[in-house]
C-alpha cells in the first residue's frame, strides 16, 4: 500500500493522534516512517 510515510508533528493533541495513525499504517504496510516536527516561533 505505502513505502513511505511523512508525518508533520507539532506538540498538539491532534499531532498525537495523527503519530499514532501513522505507526499503525507504517506497521500494516511495511512502510518506513519518516517525522518533520513543526514549531510556531511567532511572528517577527
């Protein structure tokens, strides 16, 4: 199904959520899971 999987994280509880989605698809398929965390640095 994937082989590949990129998943932005960014500390919310939905990130938490959409994490462990993203295992359980990674482990189902075979597939390497690669993470981007996001950060919010505010405006300049």
């Amino acid at each position: 199904m994937f082989s590949k999987i990129l998943v932005s994280i960014d500390n919310s509880q939905m990130s938490t959520q959409v994490f462990e989605r993203a295992v359980f698809l990674a482990k189902c398929s075979g597939a390497s899971l690669m993470l981007l965390h996001v950060k919010y640095v505010g405006s300049w």
